[in-house]
C-alpha cells in the first residue's frame, strides 16, 4: 500500500517522557507532617534530594528520620532539614539561605506551608486575618520571591507549585479566612506563571479537597467529643452538610494529592503550566 503523504510517524517513535526526578533538589514547606510530608515521601520515592521544612525543631527532625528509615544505606543526605518558620521574612530567608547551601540549584519548590481552622466570620478578628495573610500567602511571595529569578533563569526544567486549596475556589463560610488566602494563592500561582514565558520553568497551582491530615482529623474528634458522636459519623455528615457536592464522599488521602505535586514536578508535567489542577474529589461544580 503507497504511504499516504502528511500521515503521521507510527506510535513507537513518540518521545518516552520520564517521571524520574534523580539529582534534582526540591524544597517542600510545611512538610513534617500531613500533604507537604506525602510529598516529601513521594519526590524521594522518584530520585529527588528534598529539603523538609516546619517551624519546630522536633519536628523537623523526627520527619527527617522516619524519612530516611525508607533509604538505602549512604542514602541519606537526599533528606535535609530546616527550622524556619517561613510566615516571617527571616524564615523565608534560612530556608532560602539553607537551600543554597547545598550547592544545587532548587529545581522544585513546593509552597505547602499552611494553617486552617473554622470560626464564625463575625468573631474573627484582624489579627486572625493578618495571620492567614502571613502564613498562608506572604510565605509564598517571600519564597517565590527568593527562589524564582534563578530557576527561571536556570538551562534545566524547574518547578514550582502551591498548594492552594478547593476552598479558593468555592469558598467555605465557616472557613472564610482561610479560603480568602487560598484564592489568592491560586491568583499568585497563575500571576507568577505568566513570569516563565519563554524559560523551562512552570508554575502552577493544586487543589485539594478535605484531606486526612492530622488537622483535619483532629477537627474530627473535637466535632465528635462534643456531638457525642463517632469520628465516622461526624465524617459522614460534614460530606451531607458542608461538601454535599463531593464525588466521591470520603477525605482525600495525603498521597493521592503528592500523587499529583510529584506529576507535575516530573518533565512529564512539563506542559503544564499556570494551571490551577484539581484534585478534590469533584467538589466543583464547574467544568
């Protein structure tokens, strides 16, 4: 049969695209526990030396060492620690300082640190605002403002991701400082973005939904104690009452949101970029 002029080349010469993240540095905050901590766990998985951040030292350190217990022997400097509490523009700077230290360039940098709790609009204060400003948004610009200018300017592929929430997009009364900080982390990611024109860098941001975390577990039984109700049930009827559009009816598990981050840290997610990626178990309701 004569070849037909313009017909594509067959399947087998598409280029192979790796997930592989071996020799690259990738800086989480907030990763001693919950989302930022699957994260760690996941980039490591794939190759990757992280930087684990919290603000206690104790916490820190025992991340790091349930961290390394899953290496090989001579493996264990892929995971550095750092105290720094990045709300404040001396954290920003150590992290920044630390990470620098290590001589590689920081190809991937996961703004994860964050706070949460639910309080009713009219008794939350100034100063409660002021706080989900600093921890959840200003430690993104401060960091992005330290690590951006040299991975865009960087020859190789560099990553950056903050963690936003579904909160951002639909935005919960009984959580309304929080979610007011997650819009405009969605906002900052996308601005910042815009800033990777013609370089190998991208910047995106990712949207979970209720997550098991500690936090949010902790919310859990605090709800029950004072229902008189199991933590089971107390979940099942947040999904009925304040998530009703969920798909899927259950918490998220913290590794299917690093599922995610570690995708769109990888040169597979290199097309990817200003985009605001869900994964939030359709809470949604928009396409």
């Amino acid at each position: 049969m004569a070849a037909v002029p313009g017909a594509s080349k067959p399947s087998s010469a598409l280029k192979t695209i790796s997930d592989d993240l071996s020799g690259r540095l990738a800086v989480v905050t907030g990763s001693t526990a919950g989302i930022g901590y699957s994260c760690a766990e996941s980039l490591l998985s794939k190759g990757a030396t992280v930087v684990i951040n919290g603000r206690s030292a104790d916490r820190v350190e025992s991340a790091v060492t349930a961290l390394r217990k899953g290496l090989a022997i001579g493996q264990e400097g892929r995971v550095i620690g750092v105290t720094a509490d990045v709300s404040t523009p001396e954290g920003a700077q150590r992290l920044f300082d630390a990470s620098t230290e290590t001589k590689k360039t920081c190809r991937i940098l996961i703004l994860n640190a964050g706070i949460f709790s639910t309080k009713d609009f009219f008794e939350t204060s100034d100063e409660d605002w002021m706080k989900y400003w600093n921890v959840n948004m200003m430690s993104c610009v401060r960091l992005a403002r330290l690590f951006l200018k040299p991975m865009l300017e960087s020859d190789i592929s560099t990553r950056l991701i903050v963690m936003a929430s579904e909160a951002g997009v639909k935005p919960l009364p009984h959580m309304l400082a929080y979610s007011v900080s997650k819009t405009a982390n969605i906002s900052l990611a996308r601005g910042l973005a815009e800033l990777t024109k013609g370089t190998k860098c991208t910047v995106n941001s990712v949207l979970p939904g209720p997550t098991r975390t500690e936090g949010v577990m902790e919310y859990f039984r605090g709800l029950a104690k004072s229902e008189g109700k199991s933590p089971e049930q107390v979940e099942i009827e947040y999904f009925e009452v304040h998530e009703p559009t969920s798909l899927i009816k259950r918490l998220i598990d913290p590794a299917e949101v690093a599922a995610t981050v570690s995708f769109l840290a990888s040169d597979a997610g290199g097309a990817i970029n200003g985009a605001s990626v869900r994964c939030e178990g359709g809470t949604i309701r928009s396409i």
